[in-house]
C-alpha cells in the first residue's frame, strides 16, 4: 500500500510528508526552489547541508537533489534573494521533497531601491560569501593542473555539475561587482547631483552601470563627475530605450 501524501506548509517551503516515516538514517531530498512572487524556477540556486558543509546547485528548471542525514537543516539560498532553510525530520523510504519560494531581497540586480539606506557592501558580501562558501571554493582544473590531473581537468570540462559551479561562480562575481558599484553610488548625492526625481532617478540608476575596474579606482571626485556626465546623456534618451539598454563603457 502507498503512503498516503500530504504537504506541509512552512514559510517559503512546502514539505511532502507521508504516513511511512523513519527517524535515523540517510536521505536523498529532492525538490524546485523558484521565486516567491513570479514562481518561476531558479536555476543556480544553492542548496547546503548546514550540518556538513555539503551542498548542490539546482539546474536551469530549479530542480535539486541532494542526500543529507536526518535531522539536519537544508539552506536554501540564490544570489540576490533572502535565504530560507529546513529540517529533515521526516521521510518516506529514504527519501523526502522539499519545495522552496524564495522572496527578492531589497537590494538586487533587477531594480534599485531609492528611499532605502546606503548599502553595507563590506558585511552583505561577507555574508554572502559565507552562504556560498561551499561552492566558490571549487577551483577549475587547469594549467599546469591539468597537464598533472588530466582525467580532473576532463571532468571539469564535461560534467554538468561542474559547469552549473563554474556558471554560478561567473554570476556570483558579476553580482559581486555590481554591489560594489552600487555601494559607492550614494543615493541621495545622485538625486542633487542630477536633480532627477523618484521615478527618474530609479530608471537612471538601472540605467547608469560605469565599469566596475574605473569606480574601484575612482575618486569621489571622479564618480561624480561621472554621474552628471552621464546623466546630461541620460536626459537625451527616450525613456523606453533607457530602460532596455544601459551605456556602453
């Protein structure tokens, strides 16, 4: 007889629970993670074992499957978004489902938020960081490496796996640049410097995206001369095509 399937509603996770259940051993939870508000699937996004460091990346459909001790807490995390996490406390023959809804932080790559507070780069990016330890510390197999380790450099190159860290790693630095960028963008200077209001200093700020390398190295000075420069350039582009394409560096 099969058992019987109900869900379990948690904050941001649904959990399919059955009438079959164990309380010791190991099992392999499956599961989608996707956006709270849209539902679409996100791919990329991290799944660890907070008990044992381990962990996996969802694919393009936000499909997962990891295997864990009972009782451990599963985190679930993606880059721009709050985290979320789980016990697996329960079972059905060794295994369990774990749906997860994860909701957008303040503060993402999507849209800027302009009555907010200046960002705290230096403490969000070493939390992120620590939320994806486990998957920036993989290395790629290469040079001198690969020449030594032939058969790790051709599983790097061909395993699916592999190239979902590497992708990630790509996306997590991109992201990391762009917070950069913004926590040296001071809001309320922008708004005196342009004179533009809610509506058009937002489309502006999505708009303005100045080469990460220039504003590492940038002075005040420089930045703000930068940002009047480009919104004498901003002024002059109709709002559809300030929406959809950013200036080129």
């Amino acid at each position: 007889m099969q058992p019987i399937i109900r869900s379990l509603i948690l904050p941001g996770i649904m959990i399919a629970l059955g009438l079959s259940i164990r309380s010791s051993g190991q099992v392999v939870v499956t599961g989608r993670i996707r956006d709270n508000d849209t539902r679409l699937p996100l791919g990329l996004a991290s799944v660890t074992d907070r008990n044992t460091g381990n962990g996996t990346l969802t694919g393009d459909n936000g499909y997962y499957s990891i295997q864990v001790n009972r009782g451990d807490w599963l985190v679930f995390s993606f880059i721009g978004y709050g985290p979320d996490s789980a016990q697996v406390n329960y079972a059905i023959r060794d295994s369990a489902i774990v749906m997860v809804y994860l909701r957008k932080s303040a503060f993402s790559l999507s849209g800027v938020v302009v009555n907010g507070h200046t960002l705290d780069y230096q403490r969000d990016s070493a939390e992120r960081h620590y939320l994806f330890n486990s998957t920036l510390d993989q290395q790629r197999t290469q040079g001198l490496g690969a020449v030594l380790h032939p058969i790790s450099g051709l599983y790097d190159l061909l395993s699916k796996k592999q190239r979902r860290i590497w992708k990630f790693q790509k996306m997590f630095n991109s992201y990391e640049n762009r917070q950069y960028v913004l926590s040296r963008i001071r809001i309320s200077v922008v708004r005196k410097l342009t004179g533009f209001s809610d509506g058009e200093l937002k489309r502006f700020l999505n708009w303005y995206r100045p080469d990460y390398n220039y504003v590492r190295n940038a002075t005040d000075y420089e930045l703000y001369e930068d940002i009047k420069a480009a919104s004498i350039e901003f002024r002059d582009i109709p709002v559809q095509d300030s929406i959809a394409s950013p200036p080129e560096q």
